[in-house]
C-alpha cells in the first residue's frame, strides 16, 4: 500500500477474470457474477474456510471497480496503458514497443503532483479515490438541520387559523468570522494533511481502504494559523430569529406542523431545513371541540325536558340560534346544529353539538316545593326502579 492509498499491483490486476466474465460484459451480468460470487464465498456462510474469505474479499474488490461505470472506464484505460509498457507492478518502465523510454519508477508516476493533470497520478487518483494529484474540490453544500418549537394560540385562533410569531436558535454560521473558522483579517491556506481535497484516505484492513473528512480541516480544505476567538475555529454559532408563522384554519391541539425551509440554514449554499411546529390550543369556557364539529353542554330544567320547550343557544362567532326540545327528552340528548360548527378544509364547516344536562336546584321556595311534593304524590306509583331489582337477580 502506498502513501496515497493506492496498491501498485491494482493495475496488473484482470477484475474480469476474478468475477469471471468477459471484458465486454454488461454491468447487468458484472452484477449478476458478483452476487453469485459473494453468495457463495460470504465468511458468515463459512467461518473457518479461509481460502473462501480470501476469495470474497477479492470479488468485492472487483466489484468495487468494474461495478461503477465511471471507475470501470477509467479502470480499462489504465490496463491499456499499463499492458503496451509491458511492466511488472512496482518495477521501472522499460521501453518497448508502446512503452516508455528510460526507467520510471511507478510509486512516482502514482504519486507525482507537479504540473498539470492527465498523468497516471489524476488517472488513479480518479480510481481508487486517492492518490494522484490531489484537486481541490468545491466543498459539498449540505441541506439545514430539521428544528421543532412549540407555539400557543386560542380556542377561536384553531378555528380561524392565525399567524403566529415564533422565536427559533439553531446552530449557524459564526457571526465573528462569518463561518469560515478564521480569524478576522487573516488569510486561509490549502490543508496540508489533505492538500485541499478535503477527505483523506485511511486503511480499513484487508487491503482496503476508504475516504473520511478531513480531521484537519472537517472537509473545509482551507485552514487558517489563527482560529476564530469567537468559535474556536469551528465556524459555527448560535443563532436567534423571529419567523412568522402561518398557523391554518382548523388545526387541533397537539397537531405537528411543518415549515419548509423555515429551518436551520444549510452550508456552502445548502437548502435550508424545515420547522415543525406543535401546536397548542387553549380551551373555552362554554365550547368544546371534537373534529370537525363543536360541543356545548346546555343547562335545562326538568319541566323544560318533561313538557318540552324552545331555548336559545350561542354559537361561536355568531348569533344565538333557538334550540327546540321536545316533550319527554331524556337527560343527556345531544341535538345537532348544522353548519355551526369548525371550518373544514374545503371552507365548509362542521355542525354544533349541543347536549342538554338537567340541573337540580339546591334550594326551592314554598310554592316550588309545594307544587313539586304534590307531582311526588301524583307519581307515586310508578316505580322507577322496579328494574334494577329484576335485572339485579
């Protein structure tokens, strides 16, 4: 393995004889072999066979190659290159017929970084994903991070839908060196752990190895000598702002909300990302709410139930509207009033739900009581409980 995490005898490799197909191959039938191969040679389905580890480690390593059209390209110039200069891997390049005069030493052609692209240092470093002439790369914009809050509004404001001011933090750039780590008035230089790539590329084991950020410079691919006082160096901070929020018609308590792009702000250019907001409602003193429709206990007298009776109602938002209660209504009955209720998504709205409680006086005058010992009297042989008894046995 060279420095640059690039093995020299990967070109002298043929992938295509390790997944067995043919150069022509189509990536379908590259995929199909592969996944043959892997099936059969996986380690968990032989443990202690290490001629079938040795093999699944090398199928996945051509895979890996020949498996990504891009790679597969590069891959199959590089073997043209390397099969008309007729050379052994990490030997000098002899000359030839196609090949190259004088002695080349090949961890110098992988790793040679002087002057301009097109060498065998950008073709591997293409590749194998290091190596070569490290490029420096634009910095990969990233979406804002999801935040949540919580906003209160009233009974009616649920209804109605309202708009709402809402106080939000969430990590941002620093406002000292504006996001760049830096500190002000100092210029940035190209890392020299990554030389600008910003990733490296590190050893996993088994002959591979794969790319991480940058621990240097966390993929920024510029560092500064002195750090931002202000953040540490890190380029972030804290940030407070107020957004308006636009709460819709009908949202019930606890219902979750979201904001797109009303977020955390995303980096080098990234989308900002989404506000979700739970709402709380507050009750009401006379009305309740269940959907779409809303709920109102009506307090009535027994005479009112027995004889039946017209009584007047308030609505939310509007006028009172007359409730008919017939003769012989029970305690409890709920009466529907359409179209009074809450607003719907399609602008209609609900009905009101309205359910009649007999309320018991806590004290009567002479007359009242009079009038209602004379009713116990005329009543006093119905037995209202005659039932529990039966149905007790």
């Amino acid at each position: 393995m060279s420095d640059d995490g690039i093995r020299s005898d990967w070109a002298t490799k043929d992938f295509y004889k390790e997944l067995g197909v043919a150069k022509t191959a189509s990536q379908d039938e590259i995929k199909k072999a592969y996944r043959k191969l892997a099936r059969a040679n996986h380690p968990d389905s032989h443990p202690d066979d290490t001629a079938k580890h040795e093999k699944f480690k090398a199928v996945a390593e051509a895979y890996d190659v020949i498996g990504e059209p891009a790679k597969r390209k590069k891959y199959d110039q590089a073997r043209e290159m390397f099969s008309r200069g007729g050379f052994p891997a990490g030997a000098g390049f002899g000359g030839g017929a196609g090949g190259f005069g004088g002695s080349v030493n090949l961890e110098d052609l992988l790793r040679d970084r002087a002057g301009g692209g097109g060498g065998f240092g950008d073709l591997f470093g293409d590749l194998f994903g290091g190596g070569g002439r490290a490029r420096t790369r634009a910095p990969r914009a990233t979406r804002g991070a999801d935040l949540e809050t919580t906003a209160t509004i009233g009974f009616t404001e649920a209804l109605d839908g309202a708009t709402v001011s809402l106080r939000v933090s969430s990590d941002g750039a620093c406002a000292t060196c504006r996001g760049t780590g830096g500190k002000p008035g100092t210029q940035p230089h190209v890392c020299p752990t990554c030389d600008g790539a910003g990733v490296v590329t590190a050893s996993v084991g088994g002959g591979f190895s794969m790319n991480e950020t940058c621990p240097t410079c966390g993929g920024r691919q510029l560092v500064y000598d002195d750090p931002c006082p202000a953040c540490h160096g890190t380029g972030q901070g804290r940030a407070t702002r107020t957004i308006q929020a636009k709460i819709p018609a009908g949202v019930k308590d606890g219902q979750r909300i979201r904001l797109r792009g009303k977020g955390g702000s995303g980096d080098n250019g990234g989308p900002a990302g989404d506000l979700y907001v739970t709402v709380k409602v507050t009750g009401h003193r006379v009305f309740g709410r269940k959907g779409e429709h809303l709920t109102i206990d009506v307090p009535v007298s027994f005479t009112e139930l027995a004889l039946g009776a017209e009584i007047k109602i308030p609505t939310l938002g509007g006028g009172p509207v007359t409730l008919k209660v017939p003769a012989g209504t029970p305690n409890g009955r709920t009466f529907r009033v359409r179209g009074k209720g809450a607003a719907k998504a399609d602008g209609s709205r609900g009905d009101l739900l309205a359910t009649v409680e007999v309320q018991v006086p806590s004290s009567l005058g002479a007359e009242a009581k009079q009038a209602l010992e004379a009713y116990a009297a005329a009543t006093a042989d119905t037995r209202l409980r005659s039932g529990l008894f039966e149905e007790a046995k």
